[in-house]
C-alpha cells in the first residue's frame, strides 16, 4: 500500500531545493580525475554516479522494500562417512590474454545492466510500505551415515621414535623498527592486478597464502571464494568454493608494482576450481581453509584447518582438526592425508591453524588453537617424514620431544595470535613471525635467530584504525633484507591487497 500526499505542507527549505540535483544512494564514491585501479583498465573504473533532480520522493524516510522475519526449523542432513571420493574435473589453466583490459568470457562474468530508475520529480510524496514476510531459516542437524562404497584408504605410516633433543633458546633480539609501510595494489576482485574478477570469476575472497612452490614461482592459496552476487562487505554471493589456488612468477625486484597471478587451477572456462575438498555441512564440516603452504622437491605441502562451524563473534570459529594435504601434479588436484591430523579435543587443541617451514633437514610447525584467541607453539619433523605423524617432535622447556598430540608444546609468546605466517630470510639467517594481533587491532611482526627464541617484541605495521577490520598478513617469500611485503585482507571489501613494509633490524 502506498500513502500519497499533495507537496502542500512541504517546508520553504525543502521546496528551495526542489530542481537541484542528487547523487544516487549506494553510488560509488568520487574518484580522482586520472584514478586508475591496479589492473590499469580504464573499464575496471567504477561507474561514476548519475545526478538527477530531487523530487519529493527524496525527502522522505527509505524504507526497505521487505522485512523478512526469520523462522528456524531443524534439517536433518545425512553425511556418509568415509567422504566419498571425490569427482575432479581440470582443464589447462588459461593464460593472460595479451590485452590484460580484455574481457575473456563476458558470458560469464559481466552482470546484466541495470535497469533504468525515473525515481524523482513525479510531483507527489509516497511512502512504499516494506512487505512482511517470513525467511525460513535451517539448523542443520547432520546425520553421520555409513558410505556403502567407501574408498580405499591408505595403510598408516610406520610408526618411529624420534627421541629427545636439546633445543636451549637463543638472545632475543631487539624489536624490530617498523618504517614507511605503503599499499602496493589489489590482488583480488574488481580491478586488481589480474583481474580475478573476469578471468577466474573470484569477486570476494581473502587471505593470500604464500610459498615457493618452485624456483621462480610462487603459489598463492585463497580461503572462502565467492562469484557471481558477492556484495562487499564480507564473505557472500553465489559460486561459493572453500579455497582456490594460484600461482605467480612476479619477480621480486618487481613487487613494487604488484603481484600478479599468472595462472589459477581450473575446472572450466574462466573458472578458478576448490582444490581442497569439503563437505559444506554446518556443525558437521562447514569449509576447509588453507593456513600455510611449501614445497619439497617436486611435492606441493598445504596445511588447512577443518571448520566444525564459524562462531557468532567475529575472530572465532571451531575446528574438526588441523591437517596436512598434498600434490604431487603441481597443485592441479590434492589429497588431504587421512593420518596428518591434529584433532581439536575439546575445542582447546594446539595446532588448528598452523604455519610450516622447511629449513635445513627439518620442517618447523607454528601452531595456534582454533580462532585468534590463542598462543603459538612449536614442532619440528625431518624433511622426509613430512605426512608421519609419530615422527613429529613438540618443542617444550628447552627441548624437543615427541609425543601422542601437540598439546605439550610451550607457549613460544603470549598471544592473542591469528593467521600467522612464518618466513625464514635464508641470506638474514633471520625468522619472521607475522600474525594478527586482535587486542591490538594490528597485524604485527616478531623475528628471531632460531624457531624456539627468545621472539622479539611484536612491533605494530598496519591497524585497524588505518585498514578497518584488516586480517591476515601472510609473508611473501622473496621477502628479504629491509624489504618485507604480505598480503593483507580486510573485511569490509572482502579482498586481499599487496602490502610492503621497510623493517630496520
């Protein structure tokens, strides 16, 4: 129903502006004359705003169109178990077309154009009157089932002793200065260096895990992937995929001007594919999001975390267990080990997100409990023993020792800690820690001349007050010397820049 009313009653004020002109609500926000985004397209420019004449309409209160009143019900939703085996689909990643401002599949990614609005100016004043309605709203209940064609399974690793090795802690080093820290470019979504909005359909996504996965190229993991319908801000929209996969072959002396991703895994025309498996079951498994990634020899190393559910407060969220997944095809299709896990006991467990490092004959594991609240601790596993769980040693008290889980390991600081990222400077022969500092509001940086420590004080490079609801933070590994870029999420676009920091050690 709508109200209608003559412009009799309307205030002098209201009348003196009537013939003038307003901006659209929800329009972009000005831009500079010669702004161009990170891709350097002149079509990635956001569409500039279309004044109109304000008419009556615009002086009343906007209402929504719909009010949706929700309305839970339980739904019971079987999960078999084993998971089973999984349908991979490939095709050859699509190279760069040779005019990077070229559209490859309009088809696909360009929305359809709005339609247009003659709102204003009609003479009259009315209020459309929201409709009411009710959202019905599922709480998913899964029903573990027996899988009637389960597929095989690998025998466990043979099992070994590892033993107990001394591991004193070395002089702390002085906290490390934190110069000019700049934003570099875009890396994902509308505009950005490689425009993984048109050529892989990836709008919204975040995070930007880093590793060599060969010399001269670098992979890049992404979490929660959204396509067509992502509306910033935060993660939503259609084409939802829990982690996608790319790789770069920037150089490092040209990280200056942005990091490109050259090519992404995928699974059809202009489509980046999951390449970590997930249920998507809520309580059950809800996604499955990478946390570190590195490579030796010819294998590609992924550590993920299984989420259980995300939490109702921002930064928490609870795990099945943290693992290890694996790619011997170059990161086309990956295998989540049925034996390199770390269970998450009670929601306290250590290792659910987990940072991992090669360095010299052994791989180092920094490893936080599930959500951003937690402390870091610390395992070590020869190089060759990577997907063996029994021949994992936990760094506690001054020593390496194994055992069953890592909750033995020692605190290596205080946190609160969230989405850390290790990187060793090989020519510093320097560790750097980078993680999110949630009381702080900073995504901040400790370094240290052995894993154990003593670790440096945290010193602050971006906060929130600069970047609102920033994460992440994950370490380039052609990082070195005084030059230290990462990656950077934030949630209010939900989308993952290029940063550089100078550090002074």
């Amino acid at each position: 129903m709508r109200l209608r009313a003559g412009l009799l009653g309307v205030s002098a004020v209201a009348a003196a502006v009537i013939g003038s002109t307003i901006t659209p609500m929800g329009a972009a926000r000005a831009l500079p004359a010669n702004y161009l985004p990170s891709s350097g397209c002149i079509n990635d420019v956001p569409a500039k705003p279309k004044p109109r004449p304000i008419g009556p309409q615009d002086l009343l209160p906007k209402l929504p169109d719909r009010i949706g009143i929700p309305l839970p019900y339980p739904r019971i939703v079987p999960v078999p178990e084993p998971a089973p085996e999984e349908k991979i689909t490939r095709i050859k990643s699509e190279a760069a077309p040779k005019n990077i401002c070229h559209d490859p599949c309009p088809d696909l990614t360009d929305p359809p154009k709005p339609q247009q609005s003659n709102a204003g100016g009609n003479g009259s004043l009315s209020i459309a009157f929201p409709k009411v309605g009710f959202d019905l709203k599922p709480i998913t209940i899964p029903i573990v089932v027996p899988n009637p064609n389960p597929p095989a399974t690998p025998p466990p690793p043979t099992a070994v002793r590892p033993g107990v090795d001394a591991a004193p802690l070395t002089a702390k080093p002085a906290t490390p200065r934190i110069g000019a820290v700049r934003w570099v470019s875009t890396v994902t979504g509308q505009g950005s260096t490689s425009r993984t909005d048109k050529r892989w359909q990836v709008k919204g996504t975040d995070l930007g895990i880093m590793w060599q996965s060969k010399p001269g190229q670098v992979a890049i993991a992404f979490g929660d992937t959204f396509g067509k319908g992502f509306t910033p801000p935060g993660a939503n929209g259609g084409d939802w995929r829990s982690n996608i996969l790319g790789f770069s072959s920037t150089k490092a002396k040209d990280l200056s001007k942005g990091l490109a991703i050259d090519t992404m895994v995928q699974d059809s025309r202009c489509h980046a594919v999951q390449v970590l498996s997930s249920r998507h079951v809520n309580y059950y498994e809800m996604t499955t999001i990478p946390t570190s990634g590195f490579a030796i020899g010819k294998r590609q190393y992924m550590t993920y975390m299984s989420v259980r559910t995300w939490g109702p407060i921002p930064g928490v969220w609870l795990t099945n267990y943290g693992g290890l997944a694996y790619s011997d095809d170059a990161g086309s299709t990956w295998t989540r080990d049925p034996y390199a896990r770390w269970d998450n006991i009670f929601g306290v467990s250590q290792f659910q997100v987990s940072s991992m490092v090669p360095q010299g004959d052994y791989v180092y594991m920094f490893g936080t409990p599930n959500s951003r609240l937690g402390s870091i601790g610390l395992a070590r596993v020869p190089a060759n023993q990577v997907l063996n769980k029994t021949a994992y040693q936990y760094w506690h008290d001054g020593r390496w020792i194994p055992a069953r889980d890592g909750n033995v390991a020692s605190v290596l600081f205080a946190g609160p800690t969230g989405e850390l990222s290790v990187h060793y400077d090989d020519k510093a022969k320097r560790w750097e820690l980078s993680y999110l500092d949630s009381l702080r509001g900073a995504i901040v940086l400790r370094t240290s001349t052995s894993p154990q420590g003593v670790w440096s004080d945290a010193a602050p490079m971006v906060d929130s007050g600069r970047y609102p609801q920033l994460y992440g933070g994950f370490i380039h590994p052609w990082s070195t010397g005084s030059d230290l870029y990462f990656t950077m999420s934030t949630w209010t676009d939900y989308n993952v820049s290029l940063m550089r920091a100078r550090v002074d050690y």
